[in-house]
C-alpha cells in the first residue's frame, strides 16, 4: 500500500457523503450509549461500595456493643468466650481488637484468613480498600472506631469484610456492558450507513441526471423533478449554469461562424486581386489599384485581429489599465481634432460640452470614444451633426456621443454590442469590422462601468458610456 494511498485514505476531505454521515451518526451513538452505560455503572459502583461501607460500619457498631454489654458483667473471660462464638458464625467478617500501641489483643476466629485486609494502615472513621496480593481476586473493605469503656484506654476495634463478591459482580457486569456497548455502536454504524443510503439517494439520483447532459443536451432541464426541498436549490442553480453555458455555446456557435464569413471576405478580396492581377501583364497603374486594394483589405484583417485579441485579453482578465486623472473635455477637443478633416469632407458637425473628470486609462477611453464617433459619422448623412457630452449624475460619471443619423430599430438595440453583429448589409462596409461597438463595452466593464444605446428609427442614436467614480475592479 503505498504512501499517497493512506495519506488520500487519511484525509477526511476525501470521504464520501455516505461515509462521512455514517461516521457521525455512529459517533454520536457512541456518545451517547458511552455517557448512559458510564453512569450506569459508576451508579452501580457508587450504590455497591455504599452498601459494603454500611454493611461494615454496621458489623463494628454491633461488635461494639456486645463489647460494652459483657464489659459491663466484669466477665471478662466469659464476654471474649461468647464474643468469639458470636463471631465465629459470620466468616465474610472479621475484625480486631488493638491496643493504643497497635498490639492486637483480641482478635476473630478467622482473622488469618483477613490478614491482608486487616493488615493496612486506617484511620479511625476510615474506609480503605485492598487486594489479596497471594490472590489478587480476592478484595477486602476495612475500617477503625474507637472502642468502648471496659476495654482498656485508647482501644480501638478493626475490622475487615470480604468484598470479593461485589467486585466479580461488577466485572460481569462491566464485561456485559462492554459486549452491548460495542454491537450497540456497530448496529448503529450499519443503521447509520443504510440511512445514509436512504438519505442521498436523491444525491445520486440528482448525479445520473447530471451524467446524461452533453453538449448537445444543454437545453436539458433537471430542476423540473420532485427533488427534496435541500437539493431544489442546487438544482435550480444547475438549470441556471446550463442556461448560461447553453448560452455561451450558442454565442461561441455564432461567433465562430462570423468569424470565419468576416475573415473570409477580405482574404478572397485579396486572393481574387491578386489572381486577377497575374492573369495577364498590366499596366503600372493597374499594379498599383492592385496594391492598394491589398492594403486596404490587409489593415483591415490587421485591425480585425487586433480587435479580437483586445476582446480576449478582456475577456481572460488580462488587459491591465493605467490609471489616471483624465479631463473628458481634453479627451473631446483631442477627438475633434483628429476627426475633424473626416467630419468636413462628409460636412457633418462635431460639438463636444460639459465638463468632468474620471480615473480612467487614457488609450482604451480615446480608444472606445474613437470607435463610437467613427460610428456616428459613418452613419449619419450629410448636414448632421455628432455631439459629445460629458455629466456627472449619481456617482458616475457618464460620457455620451449622439447623432441625429437615421437611427436603429428596437429589436437591434439589445444585440447592438455583440461581436460580429449588424443590423443589416445597409450599415455595414468593407471599412468595419464589426467589432467596434464590442470593444467599446469591454473597455467600458474593464473599468467596472457600463455602456448603453437609446435609439429610434429616424430620430438618431445616443451611446452612453458610465464610469463609477469608484470601483474595485480598477486595476493597476
């Protein structure tokens, strides 16, 4: 057997539920029955060494008087002649008479046979207890009173009975108790398995379940069983991880398909200039359409693939922000003067008002409002205007960015920040990836805010972009 096995076999973490359960309940069984058979048998003890002392105390007293009675004859001779007959008759008792100096002067018929219980040192109003040693089943209880007038001064009288009775009585009955004690603990380890059994099965029940689901069961539900009251929690949360997982895989599903249409439009675009280019000599003018078109379509999959990895390195918590007081109204002015030759040529207005201040990463903020005004000026016509605004409104700070374009109907809004989403061949072009507005709202929960759109068809749109003045998920 070897090391690890016993160290896995000694590490409760790793027990069963069953084993676990069966262990406590037999150690509560154990308890108990350990605690009730305990008092049981120090009441026992406590009841027989009372009735043994009395019993003693009792015989002394008697001797006591006799001694007294035939003292008072002044018959000496005759009083110790009918106190041994007296004596004689009783063999569990024996006893001595002892001068102050410890001399015995008088002593029973078979004090002999008591030598070893008589033999102790006691008190007087004493009780000691002791073994045979030449037969260590035998046990004596003995005890010492002062005895009467008639004997001498200072006198005292010892006496001794065979309790080896008592003693065999209580070892039976402790071996007995034992015997119980240790089925009753074992019926109670197998009683408490089987009720474990009983108890879990639903657990196990609630396990096949669970070991039937696959990839393509997702939609499978198990909380819609009879399931006890304590497993129905564990069971909804099931059904809610399934549906979280089902709707990743869906997600996953779609995102992998877009993925593989997006890619694929601009690498035929490139493969197809390409083979159309050496199809036949051409001009250096033609040449060069050729390459710039294969430019074009190269930065396009570049920013593609850059976007992508942004969104992974977000979404495995890998993107680490620099942190630092940024003025929004600074951020505006920046962004208008990089969009403002764009804005000219398509005649649009850009206006930038209000003013506050956040914590935030300066890049991914130019960043995510770049996005969202290049979005803006794509989608609104000549004439229009793209206003930026900054306010702080219930501990947040909300920077926004609306046009009066030709707006997005309702049922686009709530996959508007998806990957790879378009709301239809109208709003998309070769210069989109189709992955702005996802950055914008990773960039936006990096720093524990939020984005969110308000549009109408007709009327234009309106992004807005919440940063808490403070979070813990700031990171440095």
């Amino acid at each position: 057997m070897s090391s690890k096995f016993v160290l896995e076999l000694l590490d409760a973490r790793r027990w069963s539920l069953t084993g676990r359960l069966t262990l406590f309940f037999a150690a509560a069984v154990a308890v108990i029955v350990l605690g009730v058979s305990g008092m049981m048998y120090a009441e026992l003890v406590h009841q027989l060494h009372e009735k043994e002392e009395l019993e003693l105390r009792d015989d002394l007293h008697i001797q006591l008087d006799v001694l007294a009675y035939l003292a008072k004859r002044e018959r000496l001779t005759q009083w110790q002649h009918e106190w041994r007959e007296h004596q004689e008759e009783y063999q569990r008792f024996a006893w001595q008479l002892l001068t102050p100096d410890g001399v015995v002067r008088l002593a029973s018929a078979n004090a002999p046979e008591f030598a070893e219980g008589l033999a102790g040192h006691v008190g007087i109003g004493h009780f000691v207890r002791s073994r045979d040693e030449a037969d260590p089943a035998r046990y004596f209880l003995m005890y010492r009173v002062a005895a009467g007038p008639g004997t001498g001064t200072g006198a005292t009288l010892r006496g001794a009975i065979d309790v080896t009775q008592d003693e065999r009585v209580l070892q039976r009955y402790l071996r007995k108790l034992a015997v119980v004690v240790a089925l009753a603990i074992c019926l109670a380890t197998a009683m408490g398995w089987w009720l474990a059994r009983r108890g879990l099965a639903p657990l196990r029940a609630i396990s096949a379940e669970i070991g039937r689901i696959n990839a393509e069961k997702l939609n499978s539900r198990i909380a819609n069983e009879a399931w006890p009251s304590d497993l129905r929690q564990l069971a909804l949360s099931f059904d809610d991880m399934l549906a979280r997982l089902q709707r990743s895989f869906d997600q996953l599903s779609r995102f992998s398909s877009d993925l593989a249409h997006e890619f694929r439009s601009p690498i035929n675009n490139l493969v197809a200039a390409a083979s159309v280019t050496l199809g036949r000599a051409r001009e250096v003018a033609e040449y060069q359409n050729t390459l710039e078109v294969m430019v074009e379509e190269g930065n396009r999959l570049s920013r593609m693939v850059s976007s992508m990895l942004f969104l992974a390195r977000a979404d495995n918590a890998k993107q680490t922000l620099h942190l630092e007081p940024v003025s929004a109204q600074a951020e505006f002015h920046r962004l208008i003067e990089f969009f403002g030759i764009m804005a000219e040529e398509q005649q649009i207005t850009l206006s930038a008002t209000g003013e506050a201040s956040l914590n935030a990463d300066p890049l991914l903020l130019r960043r995510a409002l770049s996005n969202l005004i290049a979005n803006a000026l794509h989608h609104t016509a000549r004439g229009g205007t793209v206003a930026m605004q900054a306010r702080a409104e219930d501990g947040a700070v909300i920077l926004s960015v609306s046009d009066n374009g030709a707006g997005i109907a309702p049922e686009h809004l709530p996959h508007l920040f998806d990957r790879f989403y378009r709301v239809d061949a109208a709003r998309s072009s070769s210069d989109s990836t189709g992955l702005g507005l996802a950055v914008v709202r990773s960039i936006a929960e990096l720093h524990g805010g939020s984005v969110s759109v308000s549009s109408a068809p007709g009327q234009g749109s309106r992004f807005d972009m919440r940063f808490p003045l403070s979070t813990q998920r700031w990171r440095n």
